[in-house]
C-alpha cells in the first residue's frame, strides 16, 4: 500500500471530492489498517493481527542475537499513504459512523500503530517520552500520547514537554494524573534554536537516555524552520550514532511535516503555502527516517 501512494504522490488530487474518490477505493485497506490498529492496542502484539494486514501494513526487521544464534524480529507499522494523518481526514463523510465532521477526522490519532511493551521490554534502559510544542490546555495531546501508551503497557520514567505559551503552574498541572508526577517535567520556554546549547532537548535526551532506553518523541511546535531543523538533527545524530537508542530499535517519532499540499493548505495556511516542498518530500523523509531505525509517524 506505501509504495502506492509513494508512486502517486506527486500527482495526488487536488480537488477534494477526487481525493475522496480515491480514499473510497482503499476503503477495505483502511478497514483493516484501523482493526489492527485496535487488535495490537488491545492484545499488545507488534505483528501481523490478520493475512489481510500484510496487504496494508509497512514492517520493520530487526536482526538480534540469541547467544551464539541470530535471530530475527518483526514489527508493523502504518504505511506512508493518504495525507501522512488519518485516512479518513477531509473525506469523513465516507466514514459516518468513525466521524461527524472532517475536522473530527483531522484531528484524530486512531490511526497509530504504537510500539507496545512487546517493544519497550526489550529496552532495559529509562524510558522517555519527549513533547516539543506540548500545549499548557489539560486536554492537550500530550495526554493522549501517554494514554496511548500506558493502555498498551507502556510506561515512562521521565515525560519532558517543552512548550513557549506561558502559563501558570496551576494550569500546567491542573489535570496532570498523580500516577505521572513522578516523572513529568514541564519546560515552560521555546525550544532553542542552537543545536548546541546544553537545554537543547536532544542534548536534554542524551543526559537521561542510554542506548537501551525506549524513546518516543513528539514535534509540534507550530515553527516549521525549528521543527525541520529538528528532524535534520534527529537524522543527522543517528547516522553518527550520537543517539544510540535509534540502532537500537528503540525509538519512536511523531511529527506533522507542513508543506506546500493544496489539500491541506486551508488548514496549514502560510506553514503550508510558503514551502517549497510538497507530500512527495515528506513520504521520502518519512521513509529515510524509518529506514534508520526510528518508527517515524506523522502527527495531526
């Protein structure tokens, strides 16, 4: 299915109801890519819930070592397709029963194949999860990152959010749940434009994670230069091995990557309008992200 889209992606429809129509062809794809999405959540499994799966999902091979043996692991995770969110944003009427509006369909994240503990327990290190642009609201989506994984066994010992919109400690951590204090840390600043800087939060990460951490990382700061600058650090560190957990498998990213797609430009406006790059770009920066190792997602 990713390798579809990949091949159409520069000749994507720009008018939505042909969008549509082509989200209508994948409808049975889509239908299995959301059950197996729910199956792992529920069942904790990482592999192929269903033969029709095998159709639809991308999939990672780790090769790993049983004493003197090898052996081989093997995770799913959702394909590049559709507008790199859910496939039912901007068609939901195509999905009445899932969505009562396309912002509803924009705005959802059930799309997700998330690590599990099948993953994280083979991460004996300090598992961290990272927000850039975490958002000071208690319904923030930082939130339903941690619900997500915590319902699929994941559980973190340090949660580090950076976000520039001021806000008291009493908004900040009004609605944090008590079983989290332990380990949330909020940074009430902008993250910094200077890769070198010891509160950079990649120079923050290598402080408190080893090469056999879990690390999942969130990127939504509403900067577009900041964010990519970001992600080419990301990239760059881990060709270099400066963030070991990423050869390690051990690494997952979420990122909604803003560039010049005419579907999306009434929603991204500028962000969108004054890029140079198109969904193509994003498809081949998503897929040199996964190829390193990091479980790249796009974000909503």
């Amino acid at each position: 299915m990713e390798l579809d889209f990949i091949s159409m992606a520069a000749s994507l429809p720009h008018n939505s109801d042909e969008y549509c129509k082509l989200v209508a062809r994948y409808k049975p794809q889509i239908a299995t890519w959301l059950k197996s999405v729910k199956d792992s959540a529920d069942s904790g499994r990482m592999f192929y819930t269903s033969e029709s799966a095998k159709e639809v999902f991308s999939v990672y091979k780790y090769k790993c070592a049983c004493g003197t043996a090898e052996c081989y692991k093997h995770t799913m995770i959702e394909p590049l397709a559709f507008l790199l969110r859910h496939p039912a944003a901007l068609c939901a009427h195509l999905f009445p029963r899932m969505f009562r509006n396309d912002r509803a369909a924009l705005m959802s994240g059930s799309f997700l194949f998330f690590s599990t503990k099948e993953v994280t327990d083979s991460a004996s290190g300090t598992s961290v999860l990272i927000d850039l642009g975490a958002a000071v609201r208690p319904q923030g989506r930082p939130f339903f990152l941690l619900s997500a994984y915590e319902y699929r066994g994941v559980l973190f010992d340090r949660i580090l959010l950076w976000e520039a919109e001021q806000a008291t400690g009493s908004v900040i951590f009004s609605k944090v749940p008590k079983r989290w204090f332990h380990a949330y840390q909020f940074f009430n600043v902008p993250v910094t434009l200077n890769s070198g800087d010891d509160d950079y939060p990649l120079n923050v990460l290598n402080k408190v994670a080893t090469k056999n951490s879990f690390v999942a990382i969130k990127i939504d700061i509403d900067h577009s230069l900041l964010e990519n600058a970001v992600i080419a650090q990301v990239q760059q560190r881990g060709l270099e091995g400066s963030l070991p957990f990423i050869q390690s498998g051990h690494m997952e990213l979420f990122y909604e990557h803003h560039v010049n797609t005419p579907l999306m430009l009434p929603w991204w406006l500028d962000s969108g309008k004054l890029s140079n790059l198109t969904l193509l770009d994003s498809y081949n920066m998503f897929s040199q992200m996964r190829k390193q190792g990091i479980r790249a997602h796009g974000w909503y």
